[in-house]
C-alpha cells in the first residue's frame, strides 16, 4: 500500500517463487478493494519468444499485460536475472524479500539494484 500511497500503479511481477505470488496477491487484493485506483499488474516473460506462451500458462484476469524487458546488456548469467535487472531499470520504487546469501539469484539482483542512485529499495528481510 506504501507504494500506492508513492504513486505507483504500475507493478511488475517476475511470476516465480512464493514472495512473487504473495506480492501479486496483495496488489491484486489492493487493486479490487480501491476500483478508483488504476493498477495494471505486468507480468514480466524472461526471454521474447515466452510472449507466445502466455494464454497457455496464465487465467485471464491475473494481469493486464505481459512484456517483455530487453534487457540493455548482455552477460553469462541466466535470462531471469536479465529479466529482473530489466525490471529495475523501468521501475522507481524496488520491493525484495533477499537474504544476503552468495548464490540467492534474488540477492545478486538486489546488489544490482542499490548500484542504481535513482531507485528506492525497500528489502523486507531487513525490516
């Protein structure tokens, strides 16, 4: 709700893993009980040709959209990674739940996050 309250009505959502579903679970939940509000749920595909997919592997009504993020480099590691450093770039405020654990993919994107000046990071396993 604090990112609402921020502004935010755009939310992108990477689809995997239980702190995805349950933030989905609340802006959805947020997004029903105020119709007023204009929230758009994006679901984020990690590589182009996913987009074909989508109505295979989502109910209707889960999201508004599905994009995919080019992601503006290139590296060695897997395309979920590029995918959300994709999402970090197009997003203001950033939402986590990474425990600074070496090979947690989650916490090397949170790294790669607080490297961006202009971005507020809220990581809940500190809070």
């Amino acid at each position: 709700m604090k990112a609402v309250e921020c502004g935010c009505r755009t939310f992108y959502f990477g689809g995997f893993g239980d702190f995805d579903e349950l933030c989905h679970k609340i802006v959805t939940k947020i997004k029903n009980e105020n119709p007023e509000i204009e929230i758009k749920r994006i679901f984020c595909v990690p590589r182009e040709q996913d987009l074909r997919k989508t109505g295979r592997y989502f109910k209707e009504g889960l999201y508004e959209d599905f994009i995919y993020l080019a992601p503006s480099f290139d590296g060695w590691y897997k395309s979920i990674y590029f995918r959300n450093c994709a999402m970090i770039d197009h997003s203001d405020i950033i939402i986590f739940y990474a425990e600074s654990r070496k090979n947690s993919g989650a916490y090397k994107t949170y790294k790669y996050a607080k490297r961006k000046k202009d971005k507020q990071i809220i990581n809940l396993w500190d809070d």
